[in-house]
C-alpha cells in the first residue's frame, strides 16, 4: 500500500512539476513585443555589466583626490568632468553603481524572503494566523515607505546595511500582501486536495506545491520594487542618512554636487541621470514581465 501511495505522489509531482515549453516559449513571445520591455532588459543588463566590470573600465581610481584637477569640465582626459576634490565622475559612476544595485538587489531580496514567508502562513492557514500576521503588515503599510525607512535608520543609525534593512523593511507587506492574496487562490484548487490526501505535510505543499505555482506576481513585483529601492536608498544616501563620503554611492554623489548646481552643475547631472536611467529600465522592464506573466493582462 505505501509503495502505492508513493508512486500516485511521485506521479503527481512530476505532473504539477513538469515545464511546460509551450507556455515558456508564449512568455518569450509576449515579452519580446513589448519594445519598451526589451529596451528596459537591455538598460539592466548594461548596469550590470559595468557593476561587474568596473574596475577594468574606470580610467582613474574613484577615491584618489587630486586637489589640482578638481572642479573640471567634461573633458577627453575626464569625460564627465571632476568633482571638488579632483576625483573623476565617470570613475566614481561606475563603482557606484556596484553599491546603489546591490542596496537594490539586497533589500528587495530582504522583503521578499520575510514578506513571501508572511504571506504564505497567512494565506495557507487563515483565521486567526491570518489576522494576526495581516495586521501587522496594515501597521506597517499605515507609514509611508519612506518615513518608515527614516524612523528604522533613526534608531539603527547611518549605514549602507541599516539602509539596506530598511528599505527592505517597507517591502515586506507588499510582497505578504500578494502572496496572501494568490495562496488564498490556489489553495482551493483541486490539485492541493489530491496532495494533502496522499498525506503531504503543510511544509511540502506550501513549499513544492504552491509557492512554484505563485511565483509570477512575486517575479513582477520584486522587479518593480528593485526601482524603488534604488531610488529610496539614494535618497537616503541623499540626506546623509546612507553611505556616508567619500562613498561612490550615486545618492551620497548628488549630496555632495547640491553646493555646486551653478558652478559646477555635471557633478549632480551625471549621477542623476545614472539613477533615473536605471530605475526607468527597471519599471518598464517590470511592466513588460507583468504583460507577459499575466495571461489577464495580454490584451
């Protein structure tokens, strides 16, 4: 009977498990019409390059200060120019974005891994445990992102890893507000009954059965909040309340370029152009992923 028991499991599993190729290959298809979408790809996949490769493609050294060449126009020596102590701007670009992409990446990945945890417990279990968890998540949600960011960092104190928790930290009831909301849905379907008869414990259906099978509202989202972590970090960072100088941080570098619009106005151009740039290729490359993964959003 348990040899049985075992094989109907394995069966199902490889069924709910198997790919599908065809839906895979609608996916690239819907994707890749979206121009706008491609274009986003292409942006992220070239910040990601230069995060990588940024010590092979700066010409000087993003932390030597050369006093004599400070405050020079974008020139062929210095093609966005130097700040105020001398250090070159394009030098200091590439390195920052290794810090403000990974402030990005990290806290998203941070709300995500709390937020998707919240979500399924409540959405699986309901009632009280529902409740409960969810409003706490209404607590959270009660603050606007950045003020509750303020209020963290206020008793963490400055810090690229206090910025990174939280920034993180506002994420974490929208990413438990939607898996809540898809668990919900699919713990009803007739597959999760056939499991949970078979004698699957909750860890192995939450875990290998549902979680797979909500992961595009969570793909979506966590792209698009990557965009906002980005631009809340420099803010942050903007205030004196992130990475702290002489830190290549594109928020920190707008800090630092405010006593100089009129003079001197590339100091704050570039890297404002660099964040605006990268947070625009993650939102329409977000809105490209939801069209593609959301079958009710295709027309």
């Amino acid at each position: 009977m348990s040899t049985i028991q075992e094989t109907d499991t394995l069966a199902v599993t490889q069924v709910l498990g198997a790919p599908k190729e065809s839906a895979w290959r609608n996916f690239i298809s819907q994707f890749f019409r979206n121009k706008a979408a491609v274009v986003g790809a292409i942006i992220i996949a070239f910040y990601v390059f230069i995060a990588i490769f940024a010590p092979l493609l700066a010409p000087y050294d993003p932390y030597e200060i050369q006093l004599e060449n400070k405050l020079q126009s974008p020139s062929i020596e210095h093609w966005m120019g130097t700040d105020d102590k001398g250090r070159d701007i394009l030098s200091r670009i590439l390195y920052g974005s290794r810090l403000s992409m990974g402030v990005g990446f990290a806290a998203v990945a941070f709300g995500a891994f709390f937020g998707i945890l919240f979500g399924l417990i409540a959405g699986y279990y309901g009632k009280w445990v529902d409740s409960l968890i969810m409003r706490c998540m209404d607590v959270l949600l009660a603050f606007p992102g950045i003020l509750l960011a303020l209020a963290i960092i206020s008793a963490l104190g400055p810090g690229m890893i206090n910025v990174t928790i939280a920034v993180g930290a506002f994420s974490v009831p929208l990413f438990a507000r939607i898996v809540r909301g898809s668990t919900l849905e699919v713990k009803k379907l007739e597959y999760v009954d056939a499991i949970r008869s078979l004698g699957a414990k909750d860890r192995t259906i939450i875990f290998r059965h549902i979680l797979p099978n909500i992961l595009s509202p969570i793909i979506v989202q966590g792209t698009l909040r990557i965009a906002t972590a980005i631009l809340s970090a420099a803010g942050l960072s903007f205030l004196g309340l992130g990475a702290q100088p002489p830190s290549s941080e594109w928020g920190t570098m707008l800090s630092g370029g405010r006593d100089f619009l009129f003079s001197a106005p590339y100091i704050a151009i570039f890297p404002g152009m660099a964040i605006a740039i990268l947070v625009l290729g993650f939102n329409i490359f977000g809105d490209g992923l939801r069209d593609a993964l959301d079958p009710r959003m295709k027309n």
